[in-house]
C-alpha cells in the first residue's frame, strides 16, 4: 500500500476538537469505516484525557520464555528505551499489547520520559501499572485495566512503526489517534482532513438540536435536521449565537 | 403465555424502595427465580441511578448491511423515532443490544428527547454514546460500556414491545425494571406486589441487624435472625425505632 | 507439599508497604512467578484498599440445586457462619469464586461481623452485594463486579483453608496477601522475607530515578540505573534525602 | 420493512447448486454482505448436510425458571408442537439457541416428526441431544454442539417467525437457507436470484481454473481470471467441456 | 455435608444402560438439578466410550512455577503416581483441569497404567495428549481437546478425593459418572437409585413413541404420550415387543 | 534479536519423526519454554497431516473497510499471490489470522498452487474454505475452523516474513514447524537441533516402557524410568529389538 500524505498540524489541531462519537459517525456515514474505536480504554486520569497526534506504534507478541532477558530495559536488544528515545514529540505511543489485560505495559517511569519528551498520549489495549503516579504525571494514558505485573511476565515487543491491531482496530503509523472523555478513535492518514471539516460542522448543529430537544419539541424533523431546521439553524448561527 | 395483570402503580412504588440485593434474594428463595439481575450494567451517572417501572422492549439484531440505512433517523423505515414518542411515561426503556459493548445504543440527543417524554429509566446490555451529556440530562441510563460508534455499526432495531434478552435476563414487557446504585433487576409482572411486600420487610429487619452486628455480636441466632431477633425487632419497632 | 514455615508479623508489615507492581517485578525476575496478581479485581472502597495478611481460603463450586438450603446461613450444614467466626484476626479472606461476576458473595452483614471480627481484608473472583454500605464499614473488600443476587444462586461453599484459585491465581492458606490501589497479589510464604527486602529498596531507588527522569534526564544508564546511578543514589540517601 | 417477495422455487433449486464458499463470496462483493455465514455449525451427519430453503424462525430466550412447565410439550402453552406442526414441507427450522451450546435444543422424537412432515433441514445455533438416532433419520440438521440436556434446562421458547440471530447471522422469515459440507448460509430474500446466478457461473470457472493451477501455472492472469483466461475459458466451454 | 451412601453395584450397571439425555431429562423434571452434564467433552476413541462408575476426582491449580518440578512423576512430591495407583477398579477418574484446553492432562503411559489397573473411564474439562494410543488402548476417555503440552505447564495437581468442578459441573467423590456417545453425566450418589428406575422406563416408552412418528403420526397425545398412548405401549410390551 | 541460524536440513528431518507431544515435553523440560503449541488447530485432512519445515509467516490484521478491494487476488496492491508465489519449497506458510474462526484464510485454488509449488504445508489460527477440496489436493493444513467466507470480510494482509503470533504462539520465520495427528508446534530455530536429538530418545524409550506398562507394571520406578529401568532399556535396545 502506498503511503498517504500526513496530516496537517491544522488538520490535527482539529480533530482534536471533535468528538469522538461525532468521528465515528463521520467514518461511518461517509466513508463505510465501521471499526475506528479502540475497544474497552479508559483514561488513567479524568483530567488529562485528551489528545491528537499521529501513531506512533509498538507491537508485541505472546512471549517466548527464552527472550525474556532482552526484554529488561538495560539488555542491549531491547527495543522499549530506543522507541521512546525516538519518539517525536507531538505523536500518539500506540502499544498493541494482544489485548491482554492482565499486565502493566508501561511504569512510572517510562511515562515520566514520554512526558518529558512531549509525546501528546498514550493507548494500549493492555493493563498498565503505577496508574496513581501516571494520573499525577499528567500525561493522557488510556489502558484497558489497572494490572500490576509487567510486561515481559506474557509479552514481548517485537518492532516499532509498523501497523499493528489496537482493540479490534487496525492502526497504521501516522493515521491519527483522538482521544477524549468517551474514549480513543483511529482517523486513517488519508480521511483527516474531511473528517476533521464534517465533523466539527456536525457536532455543531448537534448542539443547536439539543437545546430545542431539551425545550420539548418532538425528533420528527428536527433530530435529524430537516432542511427548515438547517435553515433556521444558520440564522441562530448568523446571529451571533445567543443562548437560544 | 397468558399476559399478567399490569402491576399497580402503588405496587412499583414500593418495588422502588428496595435494594436491588433484596429483591433478588426474594426472587430466588420465594419463586426460585435465579436470574433476575441484569448483568454487567452501571449507570452513566451516579446522582441519577433509581427507578422503578414497567419494562419497555426494543430488539435489537446484528446488522445486515443492506438495512443499515434504514436504522438511519430520518429514513422513513427506521423504528426507533416512532417507538421513543411512544413510550408511555414512567416506563423503563429496556433495548436489547445483544450484550455488544463497542456501540452507543442511543446518544445524547435521544436521552434529552425521552427525559423530555418522562420516560422513567433506561437500561441495555450495550454500550451507550455521549456519556458526559447524557449524566447531565439526569435521566437514569445503565450500559456496559462507554462506546463512541453509532449503534448502527453493527445493530439493527428489528421490533418493540416483544420479549427480549437484556444482560442474560429474559424480559416482557411490563415487568417491573427497579434500579438501584447496585444494578438493575427485573420483576416479573405477576410477582410483583408479593416481592415488594417481603422485600421491604426483609430490608427493615436487615437494617436493625447490621446495627447489632457492628456492636460486636457474633452472627449465631442474630443473622438471619432466630425467633428471639425476630421478637426483639417487633418490640424495637414497636418502641418508635429510637437509635439502637 | 510439606508446608512453609508462616512468614513474620515483621514481614507481613514490611510487604504493606512494597506497592504490588514491585512485588510483581521482584517475583518474576527473582523468582521466575509470573502468575501472582489476581486478575480483575477492584476495591470497593477506594479509601480502604490497603492491607496485608495470611489468606484464610474458601472454596466455592457450581451450585447443585439440591444444596442450595445448606446454603442458607441458617442452615446446619452451612459452612459460611463457621469460617467468618473462625478466621484469625488479621488475616485476608480469599474467596474463590470461580470467576463468576453475576453473584454477590458477601453483603453487609457479613462484612459487619468480618469486621468486627478484625479481618485485615477481603478479595474474592467474584461479585459483591451491598457495595454502599461495604464502603461505609470500611473493611478493604476487592471484588470482580457489583452483583446484587446472593451467591447461592449459583455457587455453593465446600470447604475451607485448602489451596484455592482467585483471579487465576493459586493461593494456598498462608501465602500473604498483599493489596493496594493497584489490585491484589498473593505471595508465597516460603517467598514473603525475601520479597519484603527486595522489593522496599527496589520501590526506594525508583522514586529517586523518577525524580531525574522528571527533570528531563533520558532513560540511557538512568532507568535501569547503571552502577554510577545506584552510587549516587547511595549518596543521596546518606546525605539525608533533601528534596533532589 | 417492507416484507421481499418470496424466491421462487427455482432460485431456490439453484442456490442449493451453488457452494456456500462461493455464496459468501457474492454477497460480500456485489452486494456488502459480510456477515451471512452462521458460526460454528456442524452436520449431525456427514452424509445428510444439503439444503436449501425458506426459513422458518424459532426463539427462545434465557429461562425464566416459573415458565419452564410451559416448555413441557405436553403444557397447553409450549410454542414447539405447534410449531412445528405448521411448519410448510420444504422450509428450513432456524432455532435462535442464543448461541448455548450446552442444551440440546430437539431430540430424535421431534426430528423424526419433523422429517415425517417434509421438513428440509434444521439449524440451531445451539447444541443437539440424541444425535446419533437424528444421524439415522437422515434430515440435515446443523449444531454447534453434542449436549445432552433438553433446551428447558436453560432455555424457553418465546415467537416463531419472526427475525432472529442464529451464529450471529440475521435470519429474516422466508431468507433462504442453504447448507452443504462447509456450513450454512442465510441469503437475504431479495437477493437470492442475484445470487444463484452469479454464483454458478463463479463455481463453474473457478472449478476450470484449479485444473489448469493443478497442472503448475503460475497464478497471476490465471486466479483470478485475466479477460484472456475467461475466452479460453467460454472456448473450453464451447468445446464441450472434455476432460482439459 | 453427611456423606451419602455409596449407589449399589446393580444401580451402576442400570445406570449404564440409560442414555445420557434420558438421565439428564430425569434430573431436572424429577430432581429440579438443570446442571449434570459435562459440557464440551467427547471420546478420544468413538469405539470405547461408554462406561459408568463412582467418580474418583483429582484436582489442578494454575501452576505456581516454583511448584513445577513437583509435578515431575518422579518427585516425591507429586499426587497424581499416588493417586492412579490407589484408585478403586470400576471408579471413574474426574479430573478438573480447570476448563483448559491447551495442556495434554494425560498421556499414553499413565492411561495404560489405569487400564491395567482396571479404570472404567477417565473424563477431564482440559486437554490429553497420545491421543491416537489411548484410541488403541481402548480405555475410554472423554476430553475437550487434543492437546500436546505437559499438564504442568500450565497446571499443578492439589489434592484426591475432594469435591470439583468438571466442565462447569460440581462432582462429589462418589457420584455415579455415565458415559455414551453423547457426553458425559454426573448423578449424584443420593439420587443413583431414583434416576436408574425411571431413566429405564422413560427409554423404553420413548423407543416405541419414535416408530410411530417415523409412521407419520403427529405429535399432539403421542409426545408426551397421552394417557391412551402409555396404555397401548403397555400392551405393546405385554404383546411380546413384536416390531411394531 | 540477532537472527539465529537456520537449522539444516537433517534437523528438520529428524524433529519431523518426533512427535508433537515429546516435542512440547522437552521444550518446558530442557528450555522452559510452555507455550509452543498452536492452539485449536486440527488438520484438514487425516490421512495429510505431518510435516516439519521452516516458517514462512503472513500477518493480518482487522479489515479497514477502505483497504477492501487490496485484498482482491487482482489488486496490485495484494500481498498474496506475491507471497504465495516466493515461499521457498519446503517451507511452512504460517497465517496469523488473529484466532478468527469465522473466516476461510484460503480456499481450493490457492492450496493447490501452494501444492504445485512444494510448500510442506500450512498452519493458521483461522478458518479455512473449500475444506473437501483441500482435503483432496493432498497439502496438510491445519485450522481452526471451517469457514466459508473469504479472509477479506475481516481481515486484511499488511505483511510477510515478520515475527507472528499464531494460536497463541509466537512464530519468528524460519522457525521449524512441526505438525502431525496431534497438533502443530513451533520449535525457536537455535533450540531445533537439540530438540529433535533428545525428543528422539524420549520417543523411543517411552515406547519401551509403555509396553511394560501394558503388561501390568507399576508406575513406580517405571514411569518416568529409574537408573535400573534405563540399563534395561539399553540392553533390549542393544539386544535387537525383539517384541519385549
């Protein structure tokens, strides 16, 4: 598959503003992409849950016992200290943990380096350990489950920057990842910048319809917008917007 | 099967001031009904987790991709805009999702219009979509996940007011759907009244036990209570329950 | 199996205060256990999840419908009243549950007695009933799930104080079971000295790297420490441990 | 929805011609149909697993354990016996089982009755008792498992044609069902004759095709068939298919 | 829980002579018992299996790795020499593996030996390994997977003669164990008797039910037979059972 | 990692007559490697189902609806037909098919030019089509299902000759696969030579004891073989091998 052209930071900053609902439904509806949500991930921390930038992948495999060793971070094969050295800031560590809940892919301190280094978040469709020191860090980290033991206990990381499965989802290095309160959203490279349009258009008519549904008027016609109530949608739009 | 009187109105008032615990442990020591709690079920707002009332059904199946526009809103087909704005108020709205958690059976949009229509409570064994607005709403909604995809993804709505599955519990329309902070149970219909009357005496004499058992007195004769506890209650009930 | 020697109250205090996530390193990189941390598990309190102690076990298998009155706490063959007045002090019950997630496996009145009984904590596969006032009694209790219906439903008691499995764990009588905000795991009590020793100076060296890898220091000789780190922090900790 | 016309008697002979590979084949590529194939189903006799035929939809729903005397076929309530009875000769018994493979959804006695009446196959999501007698009778049914225990034990009959899930297929009444070595598959109604067309020509090429890769060509151009291989092609056909 | 008497030999050999679907269909309309039959299990060898027996159980545990040489057949400490050497000719071996299916619990020596010791079956919720020897061994063994692995490395044997789990169903030491073409059933000692009797009857009626459906006869008085029809079977069989 | 040696010719040859269940003893044994079966997989044929030969692995991950038509044989962008046209003769194609049984991984025409072009054979965690096919061309493949949909209703190819995980296991090219009636393993390249020399040894002194065990010898000393059981065997060995 040829690459597609990266995304604009524009691109990025505004996809960063959509909702990941709101994503999912653009994939959906206009582009027959049905599996963009990255399953079961939570936030480690409510506060610090949000963010957009290009993957950066991880990918690791049902450990082989005799390749445990390499798998410490100060054996000279392992492969964890240069992909977080190389990181670029701004990038999204997407970990393909196997979806294995039952381990920590990442500690304290790496995060603590990411942090430092600038990388905008974290997913992993594992378990992730030292979560009350990672809520403190600050660094947005949506992990599958709170799991003590680390990594090399099952896996093993195997090559970085290559396209790997992320909680059902298949993530190429360089689409980009969204992630707010409800969850974390993989936009393919070459869709950004109509997603990022439609649905920043889209959550805000949503917006307007919420307010006249909270008022008591019936879906018919109004959810989803007749052509009158896109209309009448502009002129509030035109008019400055007062609380309606 | 024959359908079972409507329980009163006084009846799921009642229903509605015991704990879910209790009304299971009635269920099954009474009527040897097992399987009454809706599996795996949280409320998307801790504030907005109680109701009580009789069961709305809709059914839900894996999408056939050929239907997928219809489950659109505004496709003249779709069976959900008809099915909200009739829904009597006061009822629990009980979707059938097949215990998928990675689609948002309804959004925020949706939950304003059925809060709007004094629909009492919803409850599905799928996911749900714009969590931080629907706990805004305050209308009570219990899902298994948080889940961005719209539920057309993967779900098609096939029809409403029919006997449905909803968390591994069968469910008719009409049983009593009570919530609690612990879950949601489903009372069939015909016992109704008999669960509410045992359950609320159940959790008064559970309440006077706990207050024993906490000043130190050893399980024996006191939990479940002997005829002894049983007298000793009846006489502290009767003395105007002053703090024990 | 000839039995190990029971681990000191010393010990026992010094492994609550190693976090589970270096138990976990310290036992599979010393010790070569990978499977110590049970799975899935979480503090119904998350004020009270801190404790340390002997696991008492008890045994549950799929419920025979003709058994379920034994297992009514009222009954003479039930097991349940005897194990909570018979567990020391001190000690965490260990409730295999056979990973069933639908059952309460205790609810408030027997948390009340567990605690007045001065049980250091609770940890089961399973779910858990009467999750509000479990929070307010304040004895540290991880479950699997919120689950209203009593356990009898499915499950039946066997037996007590023989080797069990929690969260795909084996825990036998006796292995100390160490719990904190990041989960549960259970020590080998023939392991528990060991662990205690390894395990504090591994926590105490960490947060000193944390600390420069905070201030932007990269990972390289730093994380593992190399010797010239682990002599300066052998420095560090001489001169008094000012704030580095 | 608007009910589709039934296939004629035709479309139907042919579909029963065509391979259920090649069937899934076309659904996906002309018409976006990925999900047709019903999981996990096997033949009770490796001998009797050919059909094709309009569905005839049966559901059940977990047990709610009051209403398991009305699954009695002798209880002027149960929904089975009449079912079965009116079942049209030629049709195929679709049983939503829920996906439970450890009940036994027919045994020998109604299987018999059910080819008596001229039944032309079964499929259960579910599992099957008494299947070496139904292997005797010789109408194909399809199982995803051998158990023993009758379908009430967990299971209860709730509507007979109406849509259900089967192997997490959607099966409307009157799709056409059709089985072979290789599984069943549910072809919507308003697609079968697009179907059997395509599908026959598809099976007739490709069975050309495998006889030329037999003899050692290379796939390219060949598998799938260049614009070149299908003239060679039509001329082997018009040569009168002799052995090439 | 008293010890129930141990189901006489003459109980055993009826016992063996009713189908598993029978026995199961007795259990749950006789005895209110829906949970007897040992799911996902079927026979290495289709010639060798039926048998029944009072079940002699061992139980497994997930491997605690420092615990694995131990399971070594020529440690001292292992169980399972011991136990094969101490198990009662006719008794059948329940071994609960805890539903796993990717180690091998036997193999072709430990078979051969139970064999020679007079085993009457062997049944397992996890995996064996030499499956085509223990085919020619000829020792029936019922399994849920052909798997080629050591049982330790993944499992540790605990203790005999305890109470278990195997394949989701609760086995006391003693119950009778029946085995056919289609599974596995667990009879509980207390009830060997009662099942025996009625099994035998409901078989013979059923037999004779199924010739007059293969006839053409509807289902409606024949099955369930209607009081007429329980009179002409019984003089059916008082007429000599000529074919009917 | 640094790429060990391939293994020569004669290694392969000989680990081909160990079997799968030696195989697997002498890597948890001699290595602590547990986890070199590939789960769940059975062979499409009985009478082709041994092989050993270097891995030659394809991955997959999850369908991105977009990337549907690459997956088409006459797509120039399908990884495939390239693939399938430079695996080396001999070698082993090894599918990660991320364990999805509900999809055929290939079909007839494939296997037959994998045939034509002497691949030893071939292993997937998913399904396969065109089973009777297959079973006819003579290829031994191994699977996990039967499945008639093509790969490309869920999955997509993104890559070959890069490690995999196939039934759990991780597969690195080049590493010998062995298969034969009793499942697949996957033997690390630097342990091949050594396993195949012991296993043999194994092998052949099991089948001595076996035979002692059949006349009715204990285990003890027997099984596994003391000191004076290993003389004898080397005497029978060295007397000529009559029938013992």
């Amino acid at each position: 598959m040829r690459k597609p052209r990266r995304p604009s930071k524009r691109t990025i900053q505004q996809l960063g503003r959509v909702t990941t609902p709101t994503i999912t439904t653009v994939l959906t509806k206009e582009h027959g992409i049905n599996n963009a949500a990255i399953r079961n991930v939570w936030p480690c921390s409510t506060s610090a849950c949000r963010f957009a930038g290009p993957a950066y992948t991880i990918r690791y495999l049902p450990l082989r016992e005799d390749l445990k060793p390499a798998q410490y971070l100060d054996h000279r094969d392992n492969l964890i200290t240069p992909a977080v050295e190389s990181m670029p800031p701004g990038c999204v560590a997407v970990l393909d943990a196997n979806q294995r809940n039952d381990v920590g892919m990442l500690g304290g301190n790496l995060v603590t380096r990411m942090k430092a280094r600038g990388i905008a978040g974290v997913v992993t469709d594992g378990g992730m350990r030292d979560i009350p020191e990672i809520a403190e860090i600050g660094l947005p980290v949506f992990v599958t489950a709170i799991a003590a033991p680390p990594s090399f206990t099952k896996l093993m990381a195997v090559d970085a920057e290559r396209p790997v499965s992320c909680g059902g989802v298949p993530v190429y290095p360089g689409d980009v990842i969204v992630a707010d309160e409800e969850g974390v959203v993989c936009v393919p490279a070459h869709l950004a910048a109509s997603v990022a349009e439609i649905g920043l258009a889209m959550d805000h008519i949503e917006g307007y319809i919420q307010q006249r549904l909270a008022r008591g008027e019936p879906l018919e016609g109004l959810y989803p917008p007749s052509e009158r109530v896109r209309r009448e949608f502009a002129q509030w739009v035109a008019s400055g917007e007062p609380p309606i």
